[in-house]
C-alpha cells in the first residue's frame, strides 16, 4: 500500500501553475467547489491536497459527456 503525501495547498497551486497560481480565495472556492479532485483535506485551519491531485471542471467535464454521448 502505497500513501501520498500531503501537501499545503498553496504549495500544490504554486507546483501545478507556478508564477499563474491563484489568489488563496480562488483556491478555497475550488475546495468548496469540488473542483480538486482527490478531495482536499481540511486540517486546523488549512486546506492540505494529494500530491498528485488535479483542477476538475465538472460542469466542462459534464458538458463533455453529454456531447459526447456517454
């Protein structure tokens, strides 16, 4: 078994986007948004993401099925 590690996710932000990272509330409406997918985890008073997790757009992801037919 295998565990990721971790990570502020402001740091994921910064690795993922780099000098394009969002502004901290941007990435709290994602949070809340279900934007990020493996879920973050909330721990005290900051948010901490998977590593390897990833932007989801479900409305575009949503919006794909339905053109696509599936």
């Amino acid at each position: 078994m295998t565990t990721c590690k971790l990570i502020p996710i402001a740091e994921w932000a910064k690795k993922l986007m780099g000098d394009y990272s969002p502004h901290p509330n941007t990435l709290r409406n994602w949070v809340h948004g279900g934007k990020i997918s493996p879920q973050p985890v909330r721990m005290g008073l900051k948010f901490f993401v998977r590593e390897d997790a990833r932007y989801i757009d479900p409305q575009a992801e949503r919006r794909e099925r339905i053109l696509s037919g599936r």
